[in-house]
C-alpha cells in the first residue's frame, strides 16, 4: 500500500467511527444508518485487499446500538473509548505508512500467507509489529504477540483450539529440527520475565530481541502456512 492510498483509507475509517460514535451519543440522524451500510461495506473490502483483519463486528448502526446496550456502556465515554480503539492498530499502521516508517522486512509477507482459515490471526500479528515500531515501544508485548501469533496458527491449521503451541507442535507433521527450533522459542518466551507470565524485575529486553522474534515468527507464519495448509513445499 503506498501513502495516498494509506491516506484515503484512514479517512473513511475515521469517517466510519464518526458515524459510530454520534449514534450511540448526541448526534444521531436519520441519514446515518444508510450512510454507515454503504461506507462499512466499502472499508471492509479495503481492509480485506490490504491485508488486514476487519477489527469491526457491526455491520449496521442498529446492531452496534444493541452491542452497546448488551455490553452496558452507560455512558457517551465508554463508547467513544471503544469505537476509538476498534481500529486503532489499523490507524497506528496507516500512520506508519504514511510516513514512510521503517517496518520488519518479512512481516509483510507473513501477513500475505494468513489468508482464508488463517486470517483471524491478522490482528494479533499487527499487534506484533504495532508493539515495536510504535513511539513508545512496549518490546515484552511485542514478543508475546509475535510467539502468540505462530501458537494461533497451530491451533488453527491443526485444529486444536484449546492447546498451547508446547503441547500442539508435538503432534505436528513438521520437520523434527524446525520443530525444535519453535519450541525452543516458546520455551525462551515462557521463561522470560514480563513476556507470558509477567516479571517482578525490571525487564532487560530490547529492540534487537524483540525484532529478533517477530522475524523469526514471520518465518514459521510462511512455513507452517505452507507445509501444513498447502502441503509440502516443494524440495
């Protein structure tokens, strides 16, 4: 995506949340839901050409109404904090590309291969990135996500939606040495303090560890897409 389309698209994000947020508070108006319908649908194809997973559930205002009342939010603050967060890693994204920012070099392509059954994981994988190009880095987050996102993958493609990436890659049709390799991983982010299991002592990690696994979990998204949801690669 360059920049004039990364532009165009956070517009009619940010035009989207508008409507969001002035029919759940003082601003409602007839035109409104149709507007919504027709502008939902248009940003839902955008974000699906660009790769990104549709963080937003509510394909019309009156559902979003239920959702409100459903989830209690009482009050107009409560809604608007929700809306403003509903795509607020997509934004932060568009930002970034707006400003020609430097990004991971394999997270892209990693990106491509969640598609179909794997898409859901677009989220948590932006998630990955967001964490350690934002202003203020948050590193342990960020390879919690990036380990989370291979784990999500595993539980999908080989149907095993309660286990953790320890348990599931056991049982995996992998090579035993690359098998091994992501164990290791997910055992190293187990270990370390703040990254799965929160820390009592100041953490040491830095940008370098943090880049470290989110190309490293970039490589096993591609891998794993392709051994066990296209079959094996060719040698």
């Amino acid at each position: 995506m360059d920049s004039k389309h990364a532009i165009e698209l956070g517009a009619k994000i940010m035009e989207l949340q508008a409507l969001m947020i002035a029919y759940v508070t003082d601003g409602r108006a007839s035109n409104q839901p149709s507007a919504y319908r027709e502008l939902y649908a248009e940003v839902a194809l955008e974000l699906e050409d660009a790769k990104y997973s549709n963080p937003n559930p509510h394909k019309s205002l009156e559902v979003f109404w239920a959702f409100c009342k459903l989830q209690k939010m009482a009050t107009y603050a409560e809604r608007r904090t929700y809306v403003e967060e509903l795509y607020g890693d997509i934004l932060l994204d568009l930002k970034r590309i707006q400003r020609h920012a430097p990004s991971s070099r394999n997270w892209k392509k990693a990106n491509e291969a969640l598609s179909d059954e794997l898409s859901p994981v677009r989220a948590q994988w932006l998630k990955a990135k967001n964490f350690i190009y934002a202003a203020s880095p948050d590193y342990e987050n960020s390879i919690k996500e990036s380990i989370s996102a291979v784990e999500s993958c595993l539980m999908i493609l080989l149907n095993e939606p309660n286990g953790t990436l320890g348990e599931i890659i056991k049982r995996a049709d992998l090579d035993p040495d690359i098998k091994r390799l992501i164990s290791q991983a997910y055992g190293y982010t187990s270990n370390k303090d703040f990254v799965r299991h929160g820390g009592t002592t100041p953490s040491t990690l830095t940008h370098a560890e943090a880049e470290f696994f989110l190309e490293f979990a970039a490589s096993c998204i591609v891998y794993l897409a392709s051994w066990l949801k296209n079959a094996k690669p060719n040698a």
